[in-house]
C-alpha cells in the first residue's frame, strides 16, 4: 500500500529529498554509449543510422523516408477504420491551436523623437526535430503538442523522425497525427542515431536548429550531449503528478489521478497531500481497489510502492508550501473553490483546477501544451510553447545627432572597462 507520511516539518521533507534523487546523474555506461553513436553518425552519417536501425529494431524499414502519399494515405485509411480517432485528433488540435494562437509575440519598432530606431524582429526557426516513440511508447497527442506550436511559430520546415515497427513500418496513429498536423517529412530511424542524424545532418536527413519531442534514456541522453550543436526543448525525466486536496475531495477520483501518472514508468512519481486523515486513508483503499482492474498495474505497483506518498498536511497553506517545493511537472487542486488559490502556486509545469479538470484533459485535450518541466525544473523552466520555436533579433538605427548627444556617456563606459577599441569606434566617427 501507498506510503503514508504525517507532515511534521522532517519527515516529508526526507522523502522529497529521496523524490529529487531518483534521477541522478545520466548513467555513466550509458553516456559512452550514447557519445559513440553520435561520433559514428558525425562521421558516416546515414549508413551509421541504418546500421543502429538494423541493430536495436531488428530489420532496417521498408523506405528511409515515408513518402508523402503514403503519410496522406495513412489519415484516409485510419479515417475509414477508426473515425472517432481522428475526430479525436482534430478536436484536440483545435483546442491547441487555439491555445497557442494566443501565445504568438509581435515584432515591434521603436522610432524614437530624434530619430533614433530600434526594434525587435520575431521569427519562426528555419527548420525543427520532432523525435517521436514508436512501439508501445508511441504518443500520436506528443506529435500534436509539438508540431502545433512549431507551425503557429512560423517554423519553415518540421522533420519528424520515428522507430520503424517489427514490420519495418510507421506506426499508423503516429503517421495519422503527423498528416493532421502538417509535419512535412517524416524519417524512419528512432534513438540516439536519429537525435544525432538531426543534429548533424545527414546525406538524406536536414540539419535541424532545433529538437523537440520524448524519448528513452539513451534519446534524453544523446539531446543532452548535442545541446549546443542543437537546441533542445529540455531534457525531460519520469513524469510526476502532485495532488492537493481537502476534506471535499473525491478519494475515488483522487486514486485514479495518482495512477494515471504512475502507470508511466516505474520511476514515475505520484503524491497526495492532503489535510485529511480520512481523505487519505480512503484514497489509498481506492489506489489498492483501481489497480487491479489496470492493464499496466505492475508498472503503477512500481512506481507507488518506490515513489508514491500521501502526505497528511497540518494546513492547506503548508500543502501549497510542500507543492511550491516539489516543483511538479502535473499540480491537481482538488479543493473547494480551487481558483482562489492558483495565486498561491509559484512553482508548476501545469495546474489543473477541480474535480473535473483531470490530469488527462491536459495530456490530450484542454489545449495547453503536454510537454512540461519535470524533476523540479518548473522552478526555472516553462512548458513548451510558440516561443519555444523562435528567435528574436534586435535591431538599431542611429542619426549622427543622436550618436554625437551619446557619445561622451559610451566612451566613458568603455574606458572603465578598459575596452579603449570599443570607445576608439565611436570617437573616430568625430574626429575630423
């Protein structure tokens, strides 16, 4: 049974000390691993991918990139067979859009009394990653929350990359979601090959600016290692969800929000603080009852018996201190009149308000993005959004007016730091 721990200003903070640990550093054999595939693939580019493909996936799939009628082909079909899909799909991308729409910034220029101009443009990168799971891991919502924005951004092109099947083919839902959101080439190469192919380029594969989309360790790894060749969205840990609620809470509900988070992986984490000891006793029955019944229940059993607790706060106001600590990637509120208290959470990737705000609705539905802070980085880092996809540049005009009324201020900062180059540039302009 779920853990159960009375807050008493130690013992809670003990265990999310053991919470914060369960990452640690990135594996050290894994990391060698993952440097060589990327030294190979720099070096031999598309014949290093194939032969990785061939290696971890078993046969090498039937084309390196899916042709474009066949990606069309694939929302036809799966419209014919499965229509309450793809009607799925377009209702959850129409609320993404709609959410991301909103996030768009201006470019802006400043024309100044004396003529002076300065500005700031805004724009889409020029071309983006998507690394999508295949197999039991494949996440056709992840293909939505990460090409919508992109394409709000203006990003010119997106190349999306996925593991091929044990037939050697896409997985179709991911192929459907690629067609629905207007991802432009589509790669069948899946790991830490195909985060290197991204970043590098290959003789087939685009150099991308930016990668973007969930993986294993050895993919979280590999972005990790390229950050610097590459952008990347963050790297992101086992998922997490943190639930506070009161006495008006639904212990039934409470329990099968926990394990919709903990059915992710073993090292997933799934805590409940509340401020009663009926609450969490009930809850914790339901946990025991619900998981029976669940086809992923050993994984769930995994991740609550290792990082899954109850918590029995003195006060709400110590539960929201206890949440503001653990950063959370997903915070429920389930107490009574939820939204005066959003003001009181400074660290979160995503809240979600009431009993009928579950955790799922934003995984695939609401609109916000899925795509979150995870192991307490939600105290610095922001889910991924438009602005994940652009790049801002400044831009200055100045009259010989305007430069000969600042002059005398620039050469002053820059003889105080000893940059006599810097004031040079500016006193030449005057001097005859």
């Amino acid at each position: 049974m779920i853990r159960m721990i009375t807050a008493d200003g130690k013992a809670e903070k003990e265990f999310i000390k053991q919470v914060e640990q369960r990452n640690g550093e990135t594996d050290k054999k894994v990391a060698q691993i993952v440097s060589d595939i990327i030294e190979n693939v720099r070096a031999n580019g598309d014949k290093a991918v194939n032969e990785y493909t061939e290696k971890f996936d078993g046969r090498l799939p039937d084309y390196y990139e899916v042709p474009r009628d066949v990606i069309n082909d694939a929302l036809t079909e799966m419209n014919e067979k499965e229509p309450q899909f793809v009607n799925a799909l377009l209702g959850a991308m129409e609320n993404i859009s709609d959410f991301h729409n909103r996030q768009k910034e201006q470019s802006f220029i400043d024309t100044r009394a004396d003529g002076c101009i300065v500005g700031q443009r805004v724009r889409g990168l020029h071309r983006v990653g998507l690394y999508v799971p295949g197999g039991t891991a494949a996440y056709p919502s992840s293909v939505l929350m990460n090409a919508v924005p992109a394409k709000i951004a203006g990003v010119g092109e997106i190349i999306m990359v996925t593991p091929p099947g044990k037939d050697g083919k896409p997985n179709p839902a991911i192929l459907t979601a690629a067609a629905v959101a207007g991802v432009d080439r589509v790669f069948m190469a899946g790991g830490a090959q195909a985060i290197a192919a991204l970043a590098y380029g290959t003789e087939q594969i685009p150099r991308v600016d930016k990668i973007v989309g969930p993986g294993n360790i050895f993919v979280a790894t590999a972005k990790k290692l390229l950050y610097g060749v590459v952008d990347i969205d963050m790297v992101a840990g086992p998922s997490e969800i943190l639930v506070v609620a009161d006495d008006t809470a639904d212990p039934v509900c409470l329990a099968a929000d926990l394990m919709s988070q903990a059915e992710h992986d073993k090292i997933a984490s799934a805590i409940l603080i509340t401020t009663s000891e009926r609450i969490a006793g009930e809850t914790a029955q339901e946990i025991e009852r619900q998981m029976q019944s669940l086809a992923r229940k050993d994984i769930i059993r995994a991740s609550i018996d290792n990082y899954g607790a109850i918590i029995i706060a003195r006060s709400l106001d110590e539960a929201f201190d206890l949440a503001n600590a653990l950063a959370p990637e997903h915070l429920e509120l389930e107490v009574a009149d939820p939204l005066q208290y959003i003001g009181r959470i400074d660290n979160a990737g995503s809240v979600f308000l009431g009993k009928y705000s579950s955790e799922p609705l934003g995984d695939y539905y609401a609109g916000p993005n899925h795509v979150l802070p995870t192991s307490g980085t939600a105290r610095f880092f922001s889910p991924l959004s438009v602005n994940s996809f652009v790049k801002r540049s400044q831009f200055v005009y100045y009259t010989e007016q305007a430069l000969m009324a600042a002059k005398d201020d620039i050469v002053t900062l820059a003889e105080k730091e000893g940059l006599t180059a810097h004031a040079n540039a500016i006193k030449v302009r005057f001097n005859g």
